[in-house]
C-alpha cells in the first residue's frame, strides 16, 4: 500500500490529521505495511482496521473456495 493509499484510508476512518502526519512521518518507503499502520494507530488509541489486508483468520468459505478453484497451466 503506497502512502497515499493509507492517508486516504485514515481519513475516511477518520483519523485526525495530526495523528495522519504523525504516522506517515515515521514510514521511511514509499510503499507502507498495513501491520505497521495498524500497530500505529492502536498505539495512538485507534481500533486497527487495516487488518483485512494481513489477517491470517480467513472464514471458512473463502478457505474452500480458494482450495478448489481451478489453475491455468500458466500459473
């Protein structure tokens, strides 16, 4: 997720723009990890909600589908 990505993001979940700033400030790469921004915003008092894009707890019927779904030869 590019920085810009994750601004976006927090505003609409409404993060204030000092804590936006405060975050993005310590991300050193263009591109930011959905944990490391989850783990910011907990430590400022916010719920994480980048969560979806690393849990590892997937229901059940994404699990079966993914397992069956069928591969082109190419993949």
């Amino acid at each position: 997720m590019t920085k810009e990505e994750a601004i976006l993001e927090m505003r609409f979940s409404n993060v204030t723009e000092e804590d936006i700033e405060a975050i993005i400030s310590k991300c050193i790469h263009k591109n930011v990890l959905p944990q490391f921004l989850d783990d910011e915003l907990e430590k400022l008092g916010y719920e994480r909600f980048f969560r979806f894009e690393y849990d590892d707890d997937i229901d059940d019927d994404y699990q079966i589908y993914s397992h069956n779904k069928k591969h082109r030869p190419d993949d």
